[in-house]
C-alpha cells in the first residue's frame, strides 16, 4: 500500500537513504511531503524504508514545457488528484497519530486504518487482521508525522506535547496548501471522492494548534474540507469543542465531528493526572453545543465495548483495535445520520451522546 505522507520531522540521511527522525526540522514551520510503500506483516503493517520517496522543494521544468518550477506539495498534491480520479479508489483518509511515534510507525497506522475503513458502505468482514481484507475500493492514506520523540513514558510526554503544540501550524499550512490546489483544479476532475480525517490521542492538541492558526490568520481561510472529522481518546481538554479558543473552530472545517471516549483509557487517566478533564476519557462537557452552522458534533462513549480485533491493555487504540468502534467510525464515513448508526444507544437527556 503506498502512503502519502506530509512531515515537519528532521530529515536526515543514514546510509546515503533519507529518513525522518524523532526531531523537529531546523525550520519547524516548514513540512516535506513524498510516499512510503507499507506491507502487511504478522500483527502490523510495515514501513518499507527503502521505498521512501521524498518530494524535492522543487523539482525541475518537465518536457511539458512549464516555464516554472513546481513545488513539491503541488508535485503531490497533483499525483493524489490522479489517484482519486480512479473508480477503483475510495475517499481520501487524513491521519493524525498520537503520541511516542517514530515516523515509520505513524504511516503503519495510516494503512491500517485505510485497511479497515475502506468499502464503508459494507460489513467488516469477520476476519479483519493485518493484510486480510482486499477492499474493492481502497481508501488513499495519508498521514501528517509530527515529530513526538518515539518513546512511552511519563518524562517524554511533555516534550511530545510541546512538539505536537509547535507543529501546528505546519499542520495549517499542509491544510492550506491543499485547500489550494483543490481550489485551482477544475470541478470535472475532483471525482466527487470524500475527504475525511482521523485523529489519535496527543495528535488533537496538534490538531487544536492548527485549527488556531487557522482562524487567526490573515491569509488563511477556513474551508469545511472535511466531510467527518473523527477524534479518538483525544489527549485534549474536555472543553475544547466548547471553546473558540480551542477546538470549537474545527466545526468551521467539517460537517461531522465525532468524538469516542473511554473512562477506563489508561494512557489518557495518566495525562489526565498532568492536565485538566481529558475529552478522551471523559468525554465533551455536557454544556457543549451539538450543533454548529454546518456541522453536527456526536460524541461515543466506547467503555463497554471490547478489543476483539487485537488485544489493548492500555485500552488506548479502539480506532483499530475494537470491531464495535472500528463498525461505528465505518458508519460515520459512508455518511450516515448520527442517530441512525447501528449499535449506537443515546444517552437520556444529552442529546448527540450515545453509548456503544
């Protein structure tokens, strides 16, 4: 499977190959962008560092003449165009991991959540591991790898944090780019294919700094790009849906927000012991409008659900490894109205909160 990929991780080279590492690049603003094949293996897919392509900031005038050189987003950016042109693909899937990645590990996850989302409109076939199911329409992955340090523990974690707040708006920009030229290409060639984003714990505190980049600049623009914006065991203040100078700009930006959240999350209780109420474990306060103009916000407490796709013990990763969550998230990219899920139960008296 080939991943699209945008980075403002350090590039460096090792063995005369490029490679991304644990640190910020020099200029933490700026962000590359290029392609990684990813194959299945036993229990995860696979990086296939040899295949990493990185786009040049510019690449050379082809035989078509151009008087110019393009830009190495745009080179991208027009590739992905071609891809979703075909029939044979489905919607694009952006992807936003969480913490203690290392970049192979993020574009990982991007295929398997491509893996498992894909053909949405049909069940999750029974047997779901890695590399078993041979959707007719695969969504195209593409991940933004910020630059947490790769590792797991409790002193890390600030650092992680603090590179994931920096990163955003590098994040804006990537946002902003492709806002551009999906503006510049022509209606007949957009193939009327699905945009839909998926953010994983720590990743949503980057997601928070760009949606503020976003709406404080004056160049940028808000665009509901997104058709569904899925946040998963957000490492994020429970207010933050609530609050213009949080996350409550990302309903500008998506006709769907989805929130899924779990009491027993243990890696977002220990973030929870650092900072205020998590919006992962405990879900948006319950003063939080539902509704903005344009979007619907619906938020999934998952605590009862199990993890029968792999196992969890930190109860952390329901978006690939809870067949309940991974149905319901399926549910939510092929469009369904809210109330009308499977398997969703409405909480009394909240309307827009369900439980699973």
């Amino acid at each position: 499977m080939k991943v699209y990929f945008a980075t403002n991780r350090g590039l460096l080279k090792r063995g005369g190959r490029p490679q991304f590492g644990n640190d910020p690049s020099t200029h933490p603003l700026e962000y590359r962008v290029g392609h990684i094949t990813v194959a299945p293996g036993t229990d995860s897919w696979v990086a296939k560092s040899a295949s990493l392509h990185v786009a040049p900031e510019r690449t050379k005038p082809g035989t078509d003449q151009r008087e110019f050189a393009m830009r190495g987003s745009e080179a991208l950016f027009a590739e992905l165009m071609e891809v979703t042109r075909d029939d044979a693909t489905g919607d694009l899937l952006i992807v936003i991991h969480g913490a203690a990645h290392s970049f192979e590990s993020s574009v990982e996850v991007g295929a398997r959540c491509a893996e498992l989302y894909s053909d949405p409109m049909e069940p999750l076939p029974d047997d779901a591991g890695v590399g078993r199911i041979s959707p007719r329409k695969p969504m195209i992955p593409f991940v933004f790898s910020y630059p947490p340090n790769g590792r797991s523990n409790p002193l890390d974690y600030f650092q992680d944090r603090y590179d994931a707040s920096v990163s955003g708006p590098a994040i804006a920009r990537a946002y902003a780019r492709l806002i551009d030229f999906v503006a510049k290409t022509r209606a007949d060639d957009r193939c009327g294919k699905k945009i839909h984003l998926v953010v994983h714990s720590l990743g949503n505190f980057a997601l928070r700094s760009a949606v503020q980049a976003i709406s404080s600049s004056a160049v940028m623009r808000p665009v509901r790009l997104f058709d569904s914006a899925i946040l998963v065991h957000a490492d994020e203040d429970n207010d933050a849906l609530k609050l213009d100078q949080k996350l409550r700009p990302l309903t500008r930006l998506a006709d769907d927000v989805v929130v899924y959240y779990d009491r027993t999350d243990k890696l977002v209780r220990l973030s929870d012991s650092v900072h205020d109420d998590r919006l992962g474990q405990k879900g948006p306060v319950t003063s939080t409008p539902m509704t903005a103009p344009g979007c619907r916000i619906s938020a999934l407490d998952c605590e009862a659900t199990e993890f029968d796709l792999a196992p969890d013990r930190q109860r952390h990763r329901h978006y690939i490894k809870n067949r309940a969550v991974v149905n319901d998230i399926r549910q939510v990219i092929a469009g369904r109205d809210p109330g009308a899920i499977s398997g969703r139960k409405p909480q009394d008296g909240l309307p827009g909160f369900y439980r699973l």
